[in-house]
C-alpha cells in the first residue's frame, strides 16, 4: 500500500524546527544515530500498572527497524500494544511494519498493561543496540549553556534555528521558574527532561515544553499562577519571554528569544492548526492515557473516512496523524461514509466496493475489526436514485441489496447496522405508527427491517446485526417505540443482535439516569448493546438560553471530561461484559467533526484540531476505569 503524503508548505521548516527543538531540549550530544529510549509508568492501581516505552530518535539519520528489551524484578506484563512483545522477562519488543523507521527528530511509543505481582509499579532501564543515548537524566538538564551552545554550534544550522534551540533548552527546563503547562485548563509541571509529548518525572505525570505549547490558545506555557483562569490569561510570548530571560543565561538576548520563540510557536500553531504537521511524533506519543483499547476488552471503535475522501485515514495529508491516534487508541473502525448505500450500489445493476475493500484491508492489516454502516438507512441523499424511483419488485430488489453487499463482506466485518433510523423522531408529523415515512417504509411497511435482518443473517451467518438510531437514549417515545420494535423483532423471531445507540449527546442532555435506564432496558432483553456514533457537542443550538462558546474554555473541557466519563461510565455500569458490543467515538478529531463547521463551531471529540489529547480522552479513559481523576 502507497501512503501518499501531501507536503504543506511550511511542514519542512515547522517539522525541521520542531526536530531540532526536540534534540536540544534533550541536550543531546550531536550523534548522527542517538535513540533515547525511555519506560513511564502512565497510569497504576492496586494491582495493574500501564507503562509506555518510547524510542526517540535524536540522531540525524533515520532508524529502520527496532528491537528493545527490559527486565521487572516482580513486575509482569498482561498485554501490549504498538509492538510485538516476546518472553517472559526479561522482555523484548519489536517494531512493526507501520512504525518501524523514526525520522530524525521524530518518536515511537508502544505500551503494556500488567500485574505489579506484589511488587510497586517498577520502572526498568529499556536495552537495545536503537538505546545508543543515555536514556534522559537530570543531569543533562544541568548541562550549562555553553555545552548547550556548543552542541547548537555543531550542527551547523542556520543562525535563527540555533536561537531556537537555545530558547528551547530554556523553556524545556524552565520549572525552575515555576512555569507550568496549562493543559486545556488543568495546569501540570513541565518536563525537565522528556522532549516531547507526556513524561513522567519526580514522581508525577509532565508535559513536554514542545507539546505544550502546541496547543491552540489560550492554553499553554504559563508562569507561576494560582489558578486555571490567571494561567490561561498570563499566557502570552511576552511573559514566556520574560521567564526564558530569567532562566536561562545561555539565551543572549530577551528579544531575539522572545521573537524567535513566538515565531516558533506560532510557525506549529498555524501549520498544526491547518492539520498540517505531518510528523507524527507528537500525535503519537502525547496523552495521559497511554491507550483507550487495552485498557478494556470490549471494542473502543472510531469513525473514519477511506477511499477518496479528503480525510481518508489512509491517504490524505493527514493520515499520519491519524493513523497515530487511531493505532494507539481503538481496535474497531466503521467508515464515516464510504459504506453507506449510494457508495456501494450506486446503481440497479453496479455495485462498487473498491472504496470499501482498501479500508477493510488496511484495517485487517493492522489488527483493527470494522463495525460496518450502513446497509439500509432513509438519509436522502445515501439513497440511491433508482431506489427512490423504483418501480419493480421493491422487496426483491432491497434482498438483492442486502445479499450482494453483505455476502461481500461476510468473514471480513464483525457486525452491521442492518437498519439506521427507521423510528419517527418524537414530534415528527409524518410518521406512521411511530416509524420514520422513508421510501422503505411506505414499500414495505415494517416488513422492511425485518427483511433486511433475515436477508442479512443468510448473507452472512457469522455478523452480528445491530438496528442503529439516535435520541433513543432520551426515554421519550423514541425509546418506548424502540422497545417495542426489537420486543416484536425478537416475537416474530427476527434475528437481531443488539442495538447502536449513535449518542450524539449534549453537555447535559440526556441525564445519565436516562440513559442508563435505555440501555438497561435493552440489556434486559439479553440484546448487545453498542455507542456506536458517541460526540459530545458543547454548544447547544436547540436552547437560546444556553451559553456559546466560541472556543473550548477550560471550564467547559472540564465538563466535557466528566460527560464523555459519566457515559462510558454508565455503559459499563449497565451493560453486562457479554453484551458490550462496545463504544464508537464519530470522528477521530475535531476539525473533522460533522458537528464543527464554519457557521457553528464545536469540538465535539477526543482529540483537538492539532490531533492534540483532550481533557475528553482522560474522562473517556476514567469511565472506563473507574477512576476520577
Ligand atoms: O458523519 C457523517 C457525515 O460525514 C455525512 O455527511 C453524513 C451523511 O452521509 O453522515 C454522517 O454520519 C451520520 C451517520 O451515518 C448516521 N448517524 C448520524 C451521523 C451524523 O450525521
């Protein structure tokens, strides 16, 4: 498979600037082949612990293939990600096909989960013949500024990127200035040593000065404060200036630090914010939660675009970032588009898989399973014209349908949703007997869910079959006639099952109890339960008295943490291990949301417009853990 990759126009200088950053704030010796190769432990519990391996390359040539290795003294691992993990300890990890070769400047981080085994969360020193720089040490934070110059001086780079790096080095050891990172309105300490992305020192979780600072504003590198709204305010290049003034002698003059480093940042904030970086260096080893899918198992799915959509996972210009995120986080893919009806039978007599076979390959390629949507669904415009017009046999035609496509994909999907919104909302004028008036409906009647159930099953036994609707977890009617429908499904001896509550949610709509009580109420019935289309909206177009917010305030990344918490929460509350057929998040990032547009905006997912870990993946995480932090 060919990746294409588009080079944006600043991705050269933002990618060599953000690679020499990255290196000098490491304080690095000028080896063309140095890897730092660094164990966190990111997350621990009675029992359990979570720790990340990271593999830095700070040399100046590309590393093709590596193999680390490390020992516990009691410490044993029960699963990993990201890496093919041999032995019993001592351990050993090798890279796989997607993430074997590091750039210069760039990293790759895989994880394992374990058993502390009596002992404490322990943290090995990672071996390899990759590891040839000393792993990161305080000591190298006290390098003095003229090793730091020195090191700058023999790389022979320009002028101005060398002043970056010395304001790099500044930044990146400035928590002696008590400068912290203001991480979408939670402020944590900033690495002395980590270069980039989550580390983990003196005991306590730090951000890299790098990442930090390439988060859209206001967030970011802020002085000393005593709360988020002070942090958030006192951000600005002037008051960064001001630190790495006082913090560093190594930098020569305030003002070219303080031009040059604004200049850097805002070289990554307007490149990143156009989801232009094509490293993937920081989308890829940022975040508290070292990854969504290991800590259950039960599938941790996300949305996609494929085929020739602009934000195809797999060949757009940001399909490195995405790729990132989505091998790190989630174990299934459904496709935002590519296989709904009008993609895959366009016409009677033409149906079109070639879209549809590239993403279900690239995701068997890398472990992913697929959920698929949609095989029937009354949205206009996924409607093919000839089904609209047709005026044959109805029912023949919409088996015919239902067979070609599923048996297509029979063996290579786990599940469908058979049916998509078949269920009247409530208040709507035109439905029959509680049902949405589609083409299908008026044809068919309720015959035509349950047809497409049977048909489905025959094309291929093994899937399971989900009816998929939104607002069914409101406990108004819609979730009364869904009730009813799968009650007379399962009478009539329809094979469904389980159920894919979409939860397209507000901030503080439906209320947890409210949900719950739907999705139980399914359970009940010993079908499975999916979120199969979860976001989480901040604004709300539907209440005029609601607040706008413009932008993601701390305050409300805070309450979109606890809602995406509170939800996953209450999945795992209610919906018994056997019958989770898991969580689907709509979209891997914000700016490709179909909530966030020109006219209104939002930042409805997990990851923000520079691929950057929300407040929102923590809380996604804690639902799945249990934890409140
Ligand atoms: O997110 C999808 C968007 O890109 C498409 O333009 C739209 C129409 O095909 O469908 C969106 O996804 C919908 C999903 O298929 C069914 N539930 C509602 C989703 C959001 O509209």
């Amino acid at each position: 498979m060919t990746i294409k990759i588009q080079k944006p126009r600043f991705q050269k200088s933002v990618q060599y600037l953000c690679g020499f950053i990255l290196t000098s704030a490491a304080f690095l010796t000028a080896s063309a082949q140095a890897a730092t190769c660094t164990y966190t432990v990111i997350n621990e519990w009675n029992t359990g612990f979570q720790g990340s391996i990271t593999i830095a390359n700070n040399g100046t040539t590309a590393i093709n293939g590596w193999n680390v290795g490390w020992q516990y003294t009691s410490n044993k691992i029960t699963s990993s990600w990201n890496a093919t993990l041999s032995g019993s300890n001592p351990y050993t990890a090798s890279s796989l096909d997607w993430n074997k070769t590091i750039q210069p400047g760039q990293s790759v981080s895989f994880g394992v989960q374990g058993d502390k085994n009596g002992g404490a969360a322990e943290k090995p020193v990672v071996t390899g013949s990759v590891c040839s720089a000393t792993t990161s040490s305080a000591s190298s934070v006290a390098s003095s500024a003229s090793s730091v110059e020195s090191s700058v001086a023999s790389s022979a780079v320009s002028s101005s990127v060398k002043s970056s790096s010395s304001v790099a080095s500044s930044v990146a050891s400035s928590t002696a200035t008590g400068q912290q990172c203001n991480w979408y309105g939670t402020l944590y300490p900033l690495c002395n040593t980590t270069p980039n992305g989550w580390g983990y020192e003196n005991n306590k979780s730090c951000i890299a000065a790098v990442t930090c600072s390439a988060q859209p504003a206001p967030y970011g590198i802020v002085g000393t404060v005593s709360s988020v709204s002070s942090a958030a305010s006192s951000r600005s290049s002037s008051s960064v200036a001001s630190s790495v003034k006082s913090s560093s002698s190594s930098v020569a003059s305030s003002s070219i630090a303080s031009s040059v480093i604004s200049s850097v940042i805002s070289s990554i904030k307007s490149s990143s914010s156009s989801s232009k970086i094509s490293s993937s260096s920081v989308a890829s080893s940022i975040s508290g939660v070292v990854s969504l899918k290991a800590l259950v198992d039960f599938p941790i799915g996300v949305a996609v675009g494929a085929g020739s959509e602009s934000d195809s996972i797999i060949n757009s210009s940001t399909a490195t970032q995405q790729q990132a995120i989505a091998f790190q986080h989630f174990s299934q893919f459904t496709a935002g588009n590519i296989m709904k009806m009008s993609y895959l039978h366009p016409s009677e007599t033409s149906f079109t898989f070639t879209q549809a076979d590239e993403l279900v390959a690239f995701a068997a390629q890398h472990g992913i399973k697929i959920h698929a949507h949609t095989l029937i669904w009354h949205s206009d415009y996924q409607v093919p014209n000839f089904m609209k017009n047709y005026t044959g046999d109805f029912a023949a035609m919409l088996k015919t349908h239902i067979q070609t496509v599923t048996s297509h994909f029979a063996g290579k999907v786990d599940s469908w949703d058979v049916v998509n919104e078949a269920l009247a909302e409530d208040g709507d004028g035109a439905a029959v007997n509680g049902f949405r008036n589609s083409v299908f409906y008026q044809k068919m009647g309720l015959d035509f869910i349950d047809q497409a159930f049977i048909n489905a099953r025959a094309a291929d036994p093994a899937a399971d079959l989900f009816y998929n609707d939104f607002n069914i977890e409101n406990g108004g009617t819609k979730t009364t006639n869904l009730l009813a429908l799968v009650d007379g499904m399962k009478t009539r001896g329809v094979p469904i099952t389980g159920v894919g509550f979409q939860m397209h949610v507000l901030l503080d709509w439906p209320s947890a109890s409210t949900i719950e009580a739907a999705m139980k109420a399914v359970a009940d019935r010993g079908l499975k339960v999916k979120i199969s289309e979860l976001d989480v909206r901040v604004n709300n177009k539907y209440n005029s008295s609601a607040p706008v917010y413009t932008s993601l305030t701390p305050s409300v990344a805070a309450l979109q943490k606890e809602r995406y918490r509170q939800i996953v929460a209450a999945y795992v509350k209610v919906v018994p291990p056997a019958q989770r057929a898991g969580i689907t998040v709509w979209g891997i990032w914000d700016a490709d949301s179909w909530l966030n547009t020109a006219s209104e905006p939002d930042w409805p997912l997990l990851f923000d417009i520079n691929f950057l870990p929300k407040p929102a993946l923590q809380g996604f995480a804690n639902g799945l853990t249990g934890s409140n932090q």
